[in-house]
C-alpha cells in the first residue's frame, strides 16, 4: 500500500500549437467579419438607421466575447483532467 498518488496533469499540455494558432487564426477573421456584415444590413436599410446597424453588429463582438470567456471559466475548472 505504499503507491505514490499520481501527478495532476499539466493544464494546457493536450493542446498542439497549430491547434491553438488555427483557432485563434479563424476568431481574427470573424471579427474582422462582422463589421463587414454590419455594412451589408445597413445597406438594405434606410440611411438614418445605418450607424446603429453597424453599432449593432460591432457590439455583438463585445456580448459573445463576454460569454465565451465566462464559459471558459465553468468548463475549465482548476481540478478538471483532459481525459
């Protein structure tokens, strides 16, 4: 009965590098695409609803920024294993 307890596995050593550049490679070009959306739908809209349009869409960026990384932190608690 003299077994050792196994070490906690080292947070972030199941992700590879491409992994991670990929992912953040994909968040940069749809950020860069929601504003990019916002002057699509003010374009169907009359004029003097055009910046609220784009705002709209711009701040959508902010709420699901919010929500992602107050996720993040219930899925990914300190005593979690990757397995």
């Amino acid at each position: 009965m003299d077994t050792e307890p196994t070490p906690a596995p080292i947070i972030g050593s199941q992700y590879q590098a491409g992994d991670i550049a990929w992912t953040l490679t994909c968040t940069a070009l749809v950020w860069l695409m929601i504003p990019g959306i916002g002057y699509f739908y003010s374009g169907m809209a009359r004029s003097k609803n055009a910046l609220s349009l784009i705002m709209l869409s711009c701040c959508s960026v902010a709420v699901v920024s919010v929500q992602v990384t107050s996720t993040k932190s219930v899925q990914v608690g300190a005593n979690c294993s990757p397995t």
